[in-house]
C-alpha cells in the first residue's frame, strides 16, 4: 500500500526508573496501574506506592485512592512540587516525598517495602541515609517518550527538545504530518484538536472538499 499522504500518530511510552530491585513483581509503570484501576477496577496493590518526576503520577495516585487504596506516599524528584494535583495528594492526606527517591524495593515473591532517599539539589545522586516504606506495589512514572520509530523509518529527522529532554519529529522526508503524543503533545484534547486539524488539511491537500 503506497499512501499519498500520512498521519502518524503513535502516542508516547511511559519511561521507568532506575532503582535496585526494580524488575521485582509488583514494580510496574504508573500508566499501566492507573489503567488496570480505571479500565477493569482491578487494583494492583492495597498500599501502592507511587515514584514520579512529574504531575502525572498524583493522577495515578488519586485514581487509586479514589479507588480505596491505601496510598503509602508520593516519591517526587522534584524538590518543590506545585499544582492542583500536588494540592489535591496533599488534601487527600497522601505523604509526598519531595526530592527524594527510590533505592531499592525489598521482599520476595512479590513487593513488601521501598527503600527512599533523599536527592542532590541537582538531581544527580543521593545523600544522608534512607528509610523503608511499607508497600506492595511501586508505580514508576518517569515521563514520557515521544513515539517516533515510524517517523524515523521513513526517513524523517528527528530534533531535541532540551526542555522536555526527548526527541520530537522534525523534518519530514515523506508527505507525513505527525500529531499528539508522537509530537510532544501532552493534553489529549490538544492531541484531538491535533489530529483534526491535520486531517482536514491531508483532506484538502488530496484535492477533496471537507464540509
């Protein structure tokens, strides 16, 4: 099949975090917990604890505490998280750990405890001692990746963006047009709007009326 024009919209990869142990059942992406709690009501631990670099992981936190999971706590990189979700954890009673992050996770067969740290200013290590948590599930929510692997088989060159630290589609070699996730669109009803907007113009470019 050889389109004359495409789209590609191929979302974004959560990224997980690197920590001793991190492979041991019950350590999962916080994307991936979120939706097993909101898609099938299946909650992958009663004390989930949550380590994030971002806003995105107070979402998972307060859909499972929607949920009547007993949160252990918000692992936050950051050093001075602030926002409606950062007040929102805060409001619901959930401890959040700014500028700290996860060691290591302790138990056997499954998750029974994380080991947190407290961060360099600058992100670049750990200091001071550490302290367990009791927990049985981590949900990791380490950013996101732009999906670009088709944009770069088809030749396309990529660019960084410094900022948000990944790589974003730049120029095309085809007659492509990337949109959302894939473009380093973070609100879904952007990515919509997005996704909208550059089909009436593939539409049109094709030499079709679009009503």
């Amino acid at each position: 099949v050889r389109a004359r024009r495409v789209i590609l919209a191929t979302g974004a990869i959560e990224r997980p975090l690197v920590f001793r142990d991190n492979d041991r059942p019950g350590v999962m992406l916080s994307s991936a917990v979120r939706g097993y709690a909101v898609r099938y009501g299946v909650l992958t631990g009663d004390r989930p604890l949550i380590v994030t670099g971002n806003d995105d992981g107070y979402r998972t936190a307060l859909a499972l505490a929607d949920r009547h999971a007993r949160v252990a706590g918000i692992v936050d990189l950051r050093n001075e998280p602030e926002g409606p979700l950062v007040r929102a954890a805060r409001d619901r009673g959930i401890d959040v750990f700014a500028g700290h992050t996860v060691a290591g996770a302790h138990g056997g067969r499954r998750v029974e405890a994380a080991e947190i740290a407290v961060m360099t200013r600058d992100g670049s290590g750990i200091t001071g001692g550490t302290r367990t948590i009791e927990c049985d599930a981590i949900a990791m929510a380490g950013g996101f990746n732009p999906t670009v692997h088709l944009f770069s088989q088809s030749r396309g060159k990529l660019r960084w963006d410094e900022e948000r630290a990944v790589f974003l589609p730049g120029t095309s070699h085809e007659a492509e047009v990337s949109v959302g996730g894939c473009a380093g669109t973070e609100s879904v009803a952007q990515a919509i709007r997005d996704g909208i907007k550059a089909a009436v113009e593939q539409v049109r470019a094709l030499g079709h009326t679009v009503r």
